[in-house]
C-alpha cells in the first residue's frame, strides 16, 4: 500500500489482497512510535492553496494553520516539511500570525515556530506559511498512461510532509481544504466537498475542496488530471462518484460502481454510518493497487479496466471506516486498518457471494500467513515502538491480522462480534484508537477476558502447527485423538471443533488443546469413516491429523 510499496502491494486472492511486500523486523508488544508529540498543541484545521503549472513541477503552497492550545506556557510549534535537498524540498519564504511575523527555524525536515506570545489554554490561533518547492515525495508530477501530465499526492505514510507543512502522524487528526489553482484543462478533485470552481480568465482555474471531518494527516489527497467525471447518485444518502481518465470515460464508471454500492451498504448496514460527505472512486497514475484517502480513493491506473476485480474496491472502502474514520494512534497498531480491511473484504464476498467464496478467500490467506511466516520468523502483526517507516506495512500484518477477527468472532460469537464492532466505531469514529481500546471494547461484549487472546494472535511471532493422529477403540466405543503442537515455544490455546462422520452423518465436537502434546476421547459407537479439525475454518493453524 502506499508510497513505493503501494505498487508492491498486489491480490494474494481474490479477496484478499491490499498489501506491501516490505522486509520488517520482529514484532512484540505494542508501544508508543518514536514520533515527538506535542503537550498542550492540537492542529485543527489545514487550508492549503496551491498553484500547479506545466512549465515547472514547482508548487507554490500557502498553509493556514488553525491550532488549538490545550495547555498553558506554549512557546513554540513544530511542523513536518521537507528541507530543501539537491534541489528538491520546500523553501520557506515567510510565517505570519494575524499579520505578525513569525519567528521560525527550518531545518532536517521539521519548521518549528516560535509564537510571539504564550496563547492561552483553549485559543485558537492561526498560523499562515508561505513556502515552494519541487516535491521529492508525496505529489507525483508525471505523464499517465496516455502521457498526460497528471498531478496525483502519495502520502502513506508520512509523505505529507514533502508538499505540506503539518503535523504528519496520525495522532493528530484535522479537518482541511485545498484551494488549487492550475491550468484551466485540468479537473481536480480532493477530500469532501466541492465548495467552488472559478475560472480565472488568464487559462487557470481555481478548484475549492473543503473536508469538514477531521482526518490523518496521510488521507489528505488532491488529483489534477483530464477527468471524465461521472456522478453516480447516493449511497445511504451520500453522494456516490467516479472519476477517471478522459479516454476511458466510456468504460470505467462501471467498472467501479456496482462494487463500490455492493462496499458501502454493507458497511453501513453493518458496522455504521458513513463518515464523510461523499465518495469518489479515482483512477490515478503512478501506482498500482489503491489509496484509501478519506472520501476519495485513489486506484492504480494499472489496477483498473486491465483486469477483473479481484476484491481491491471493497477492501479500499472498507478503509474508510477502519483506518480512516477510526484511526489507528501510532504505527504500532497498523493491524487496525490493514488486518481489519482485510477482514471486511471477505465480509463483503460472505454477504454478497456466500460462505464458500468466505472460506476460500479465508483459506487462501490461512496458506499466505503460513508462507510469509516460514520466509520471516519472528515477524509479528504488532510492530514495537516502530520507527522506521520503510517497515511500517507487511503481509503478516493484513492476513494474519484479518485472521485475527475472523477468530475473534468464533470465539465471541458472531451477534457479540458484531456488536463490539459496531460499538468501537462508535466510540472511536472520527478519532484515533489503539489495539488495547479495541479489546477493551471487545472484552465488554464478549464478557470475558481477552487479553491472552491478544498476546497470542497478535504479539506472538509464528502460528500454531498441529500434527496427530486417531483410532477408534471398538470397545470403549469412543474416538481417541492424540495430537501434538509441533510449532517453535510454547503451546498455543487453541477451541478446535472436530467433525466426527459415521455413517453419513456428521457431528461437530468441541476441544480446547492447550498443551504441547494432548489426548482427547469422543464418544462414537462406530468406526468414524472421517475425523476432521476445523471443518469450519476458524482458527490459524496448519493441521495435520491421520487415521492410526
């Protein structure tokens, strides 16, 4: 996903898919990031103004910044923007404050401003930036596949800063605007809402978006290109649109459409209200797979139109409501966009295609987990304390931590499941959360501790192998099932049903196997013709069990 490794990321399966493929280091528990934060300091709404041209791939920026202090004795504030570097970077030309000057330092990728004077404890204050630059990141200026030139930003995870001075971390969500000025041939699309287009009479046009639900830094996002836009009426009363290359106005609005339908009534039947003020499906150049910006979602022009479906539109929708409208706190905890948009896509084939393309898409990640484990041991789905953001997505961290609600729902059962569900993005929707308030929320309507849970799934390195066998002892009449935890460490705590079939008819069991090695006796007054772990496909595990 994202940056560099957003091309990387490509369909594992039909549902499941959306991924990174990066090289990380172990996982354990989950920390803080190594971000400095800022006591007392919360930036609350953007308004950029930018100027494109095709002459130059210089922008010229102007932020307004609205912060609000929280705290008393507040002298300075520090923004992520990208120093000047072999002639890409920004320079900044000047910052004001109610048309004070600012005092300011800008240097190794941090703006820090000194304030005229300490603002008291819940004042706002607005802080004004005028900068320009070449971008080295975060705006691509390059030719689409036609050999357009096309505008498209790239902020995962922390490219923000290239282009814009912000606070770039999750942690700190605001509301924003774009105000792009560009020639007059472009259409340009953004976050929320359309407030204006003005054509200015000199070959520009200036395009006003405005984003009225505060969002991460990363999901703020323009596209300026020759568009064919069309509008697709409303979704659960949200306006529902499609935006793609002039050339292909012919074909792509339905490529996107019924699927994207199909993603948000689920969702908002499901886990709940839509949080933004419309949906835009955008083809963009310069990546494959998708971008989940807030309201409007950037695709791959290569992963589009060239090939079928494969799942990409309902996992990028489901973003919006995890990993966008509940946010994830620090990057430790990405498993709660990633893991639970990969979840959601399978969700969204269980409910539109049926159980079985569920289980073959479940069964399918179940293999890659088993795969990516065996190439990188000791890599968990919680990062701890991450500070390299190269390492911030994996593979482990979607499939496995998809797998990780799938068992969550087993072991809450689904109508508890979905309750917890509803309530975390409930409690969390349009703010920033972590793993322990996901299971604390969790715990509440499961009403059982689950912190062993989460240690196990989540923390812990590897997944469990079980071997064994069974035979049945005609005269104890019963089946007995010796089985083995084979995998590295200790034993993992594993509820497995087992299928037992005799005579054509099947019954399910139930087992706990917490140990390393583990006998098990069910009644069963015949020889079984079939004895089977998991017949459900619930738990993470590579199960080997033979007749004896």
């Amino acid at each position: 996903m994202r940056l560099t490794c957003r091309p990387a990321r490509a369909a594992l399966a039909r549902y499941c898919l959306a991924w990174c493929v990066l090289l990380v280091g172990p996982g354990a528990m989950a920390s803080a990031d190594t971000y400095p934060r800022q006591p007392g300091v919360d930036a609350v709404h953007y308004a950029f103004q930018l100027t494109l041209g095709d002459d130059t791939d210089e922008i010229l920026g102007e932020a307004a910044i609205t912060f609000r202090f929280t705290a008393a004795g507040v002298t300075t504030v520090a923004l992520d923007l990208a120093s000047p570097v072999d002639g890409k970077g920004m320079t900044v030309a000047e910052v004001t404050s109610a048309g004070v000057a600012v005092p300011f330092q800008h240097q190794d990728g941090r703006l820090v401003l000194r304030l005229p004077s300490s603002p008291g404890v819940g004042e706002d204050r607005i802080v004004t930036v005028r900068y320009r630059g070449v971008p080295a990141g975060g705006l691509r200026i390059l030719p689409n596949k036609f050999g357009d030139r096309v505008f498209f930003s790239e902020n995962w995870p922390n490219n923000a800063r290239q282009w814009l001075p912000m606070i770039d971390h999750p942690y700190d969500k605001a509301t924003s605007e774009f105000l792009v000025t560009a020639p007059a041939r472009y259409q340009v699309v953004a976050n929320g809402l359309l407030q204006e287009e003005v054509d200015l009479g000199d070959g520009r046009r200036l395009t006003h978006w405005k984003q009225s639900v505060p969002i991460a830094s990363w999901l703020n996002a323009i596209g300026v290109a020759q568009f064919a836009v069309h509008h697709d009426g409303l979704v659960k009363g949200v306006p529902h649109q499609t935006w793609v290359y002039r050339q292909e106005r012919a074909v792509g609005p339905a490529w996107f459409e019924r699927r994207s339908r199909q993603a948000m009534d689920f969702l908002s039947e499901h886990v709940g209200p839509y949080a933004y003020e419309k949906l835009a499906n955008v083809e963009a150049a310069g990546f494959n797979g998708g971008t989940e910006h807030a309201s409007v979602i950037f695709y791959g022009e290569k992963s589009i139109l060239e090939r079928p479906d494969t799942g990409l539109i309902a996992h990028e929708i489901a973003h919006q409501w995890f990993g966008n409208a509940v946010t994830e706190r620090d990057w430790d905890d990405v498993w709660l966009s990633e893991g639970f948009a990969t979840y959601f896509t399978l969700l969204v084939a269980e409910h539109h295609e049926g159980r079985d393309a569920f289980v073959a898409g479940l069964t399918r990640s179940r293999e890659a987990v088993f795969a990516l484990e065996a190439k990188h041991p000791g890599v968990a789905v919680l990062h701890d304390n991450l500070s390299d953001m190269k390492q911030v997505l994996n593979r482990i961290i979607y499939q496995k931590g998809g797998w990780t609600l799938h068992m969550l729902r087993h072991r809450m059962g689904t109508d508890a499941f979905w309750n917890g569900i509803r309530d975390y993005y409930r409690r969390y929707r349009n703010g920033s959360a972590t793993t322990d308030d996901f299971r604390q929320v969790m715990e509440a309507h499961a009403g059982q501790d689950l912190r062993w849970f989460f240690s196990q799934w989540l923390s812990r390195a590897g997944s469990p192998v079980v071997e064994g066998h069974w035979t049945h002892e005609a005269g104890s009449r019963r089946v007995v099932l010796d089985l083995a935890q084979t995998q590295p460490g200790d034993a993992y705590r594993l509820p497995i049903e087992v299928a037992i079939t005799t005579a054509g008819i099947t019954r399910i069991e139930t087992i706990d196997l917490t140990q390393k090695q583990q006998r098990f006796a069910l009644a069963a007054d015949q020889a079984p013709t079939a004895v089977v772990l998991d017949p459900g496909t619930w738990v993470l595990m590579d199960a080997r069990v033979t007749r004896r």
